[in-house]
C-alpha cells in the first residue's frame, strides 16, 4: 500500500489527471472565449456596413476603422494587461476587463451621427476589454494543463467558434427586430449573463498542491524564461513576423466575408449561414490541431494547415455564385483561424515557459490583434478603390503560405523551463 504521506501535492495532481482538476477553469474560459471581447466585435461589424451607410452615408473603409481603433488600441494593451496576469493573477483582470467590457459595447447603441463619436466609442471598447481576450484566458488555462495543454486550449478556443456560430444569428435577429442601434446592448447580455457569472464561479490559478509539476522549479516558482530573455530568442521574433502575416490576411476576410460573398450574389441572411460555416470550422480547428499538438512538433502541425486559407482565398475571387465552394472556403478559413490562435498560446508556453507567460503572450498577441484590426480597413480600401476583393485575396495566399512556412525555422522545443536546467538563467536555444 503506498504510502501517501510520502506522495508529493504536484505528484498527488497529476495521478488525478489535468482534466480532473481543471475542467472548470476550462468551462470558465471556454465562455469567456466566447462571449469576451475578441470575438464579439468581429462578428457583428460585418452586418454593420449596409445600415451605417444607409443611415450615416459611411461607406465600408470608414466603418472599418472603428475596429481597427479597437483592435489597435488592444493590441498595443495586451502586454500591460499580460503583465497585471502575471502580477496580480488572472482573476481579477478577468472579472474587471468583462465587466468593463460589457459597460462599453453597450454604449455603441448611441454611436452619434459623427465618424469621431462612433471611433471614440470603440476607442473605450479597446481600453478595457483585452483583458477579456484570450490574454488572460490562456494564462490561466496554461497554469492547470501540461501533457493535454494543446487540448485544452483547443477546447478553450472554441468558444470563438460558438461565438462565430451564434452572434451573427443574434445581431441579424437583434437588428431586424429592433433595429441597428440594439445590436450591441443584445449582444453585450452574453459576456453579461454568461461569462461573468462562470468567471466569478469557476476561474483561478491553482494553489501549490494543483500545480502539474512540470510547471514549476526545485524551489516551487513557476519555470520559464523572463521577458527579457523571451525577446532576445530568434523563435520569438519568428514567431511575431509569422503572426502579423497570418493576422494581416485573415482579419480583414473574417469582417468582409457577408461583403465578399455578397459580390457573388449571396443574399444577406445566406451570408450568415456563411459565416456560421466559419465557426463550424473554427470548431474543428481548434480541437483538431490541439489534440494534434500534443503529439506532433507543432510546426509541422501549422504549415499544412496554413496552407488551407490560401486555397480559400483563390476560391472566393472572382463573382461566382457556386455555393459549394464558397462553402468550402468558409470552412478552410475558420479551420486555419482555429488552428491559429491555438498555436500562439501553445507555442508560448513551450518555447518560453510559464513564469512570465502573460506578457510575452500579450507581445505575440499584439501583431494579431493589430493586423485584425488593420487588415479590415485594407481589405475595404482595395474595395472602394478597385471594385472587387480580388487584390487583397491574391495578397492574402501568398502571406498565409508565408507565414505558415516561416514556423518551421522555430527548431525543437527546449528542455524543461526550470531554473536548474537554465546555466545562469540564460535562454534555452533551439
């Protein structure tokens, strides 16, 4: 009979299994995935652009820069709000970044009839809500999950795949129903009533005795490279260029997808079957890729897959009107963009540890924020200026298959993030 004295609290949580112990956290992050504030505002700006033009006169590259504002502005915020994780915990930035959250997306029901009162208002959105992002999520999660962390921020990240399958039914039903304007009040009862209530019931770092043992050093603290160590390896910087490429193709399709299709003649209630199509993607691609990247170098995970959204983007030229292969490249779009979000987190934690895992993943964040956002203001204005997407898709192949390629120069994973296995503190190399 063992004795369980003798039995280690890491030991003690691992014979549990990582799912044991952490599947509430994974449901608490899994609904603040979905209702926070990176997938909301992408998912109903799409059904934005025809009544702001009809009541404003805006046309399609003005509306876009209220989400670049957004995006931007949480972009250059999530190594702040990574580093308050990393101070703080992850559970109060969470529960003060929703509510925040929450508070500011209502109040574009009053956007004025001014382009600089509608920026303001996604100005103050950015501000408080990348807290809510998968910032703090993947931290969080990361801290519970070693040998399934793939997995687990696979089933995390498919709360932007509900999101993708949901919202835009609740902003077509919301605007049809009551007008533009409550889009944003009704969309804004889901971070209200969903995910603030999970966060505050189930969302927290582990205590010593949860902690998978191979997140922490002899002397207990958390294993991993600091901040400044991180940015001076050759795989963090590959790794940012390899995400602004990937994000500057695919934020601006996500956002004018209802647009692009349109210009193959699909009604606007179809183009949120569309997009649902995406979500169900995502989904796949979330779980997909994490359950592989558990078991594959993820490199060689990333650059097939990558390689799907390129495929999408030859398909979605031109004015076509076959649904079938509109359908096929909605599918390989949400998939890459599942697989891609999974990637950043995963590739962190593994190439630099967890100890200061929040702001180094806010720095890897920040191109796929910022080019999320600046990629939709591209896309419009190739629009505006040419007639046709076209251009901007063409562009959007090479640099999703560029960036894809770019992953494999990571080199292996290091060894252990500990303390004893770093001479004087320096870097693992590749």
């Amino acid at each position: 009979m063992t004795d369980m004295a003798n039995v280690s609290p890491a030991h003690a949580a691992t014979a549990r299994g990582e799912f044991s112990l952490g599947w509430k956290v994974l449901l608490a992050g899994f609904l603040g995935t979905m209702c926070g504030a990176s997938p909301l505002p992408f998912n109903v700006l799409g059904f934005l652009f025809q009544p702001l033009e009809a009541e404003f006169g805006w046309n399609v590259q003005q509306v876009s820069i209220g989400i670049t504002i957004f995006g931007i502005t949480a972009s250059l915020l999530a190594p702040v709000f990574g580093w308050l994780a990393d101070r703080y915990g992850v559970r109060k930035v969470a529960i003060w970044s929703l509510v925040g959250f929450i508070l500011s997306f209502s109040s574009l029901y009053f956007t004025p009839p001014t382009l600089m009162g509608f920026y303001f208002l996604w100005l103050l959105v950015g501000l408080v809500g990348i807290g809510s992002t998968p910032v703090t999520w993947s931290r969080g999660l990361s801290l519970w999950f070693v040998k399934k962390r793939g997995l687990a921020l696979g089933l995390m990240l498919v709360g932007t795949s509900a999101a993708a399958l949901v919202v835009p039914q609740i902003a077509v039903w919301s605007s049809d129903k009551f007008g533009w304007r409550a889009i944003f009040p009704v969309v804004a009862l889901l971070p209200l009533l969903i995910a603030l209530p999970a966060t505050l019931a189930f969302f927290r770092e582990p205590r010593a005795e949860e902690r998978p043992a191979a997140l922490s050093t002899a002397s207990g603290e958390l294993a991993g490279m600091t901040f400044r160590q991180a940015i001076r390896t050759r795989q963090f910087w590959i790794l940012w260029f390899s995400i602004f490429l990937i994000a500057s193709a695919y934020g601006g399709a996500h956002i004018h997808l209802p647009a692009i299709v349109g210009d193959h003649g699909i009604d606007r209630a179809a183009a949120a079957g569309i997009m649902g199509i995406v979500g169900i993607g995502l989904l796949c691609g979330r779980v997909g890729v994490g359950f592989m990247l558990d078991r594959i170098w993820g490199p060689a995970v990333a650059f097939p897959v990558l390689c799907l959204p390129a495929i999408a983007a030859y398909l979605l030229m031109g004015t076509s009107s076959e649904m079938q292969m509109i359908s096929v490249a909605a599918f390989f779009l949400g998939f890459a963009a599942g697989a891609e979000s999974d990637l950043i987190a995963f590739l962190a934690a593994r190439y630099f540890g967890m100890a200061h895992f929040g702001r180094i993943y806010g720095m890897l964040y920040m191109p796929f924020g910022l080019m999320s956002a600046i990629s939709p203001v591209i896309y419009g204005t190739v629009r505006v200026q040419t007639g046709s997407y076209d251009g901007m898709l063409m562009m959007a192949a090479a640099m999703f298959v560029i960036g894809g390629a770019m992953l494999l120069l990571l080199g292996r994973y290091p060894d252990e993030l500990t303390e004893e296995k770093r001479p004087h503190g320096d870097a693992v190399p590749a």
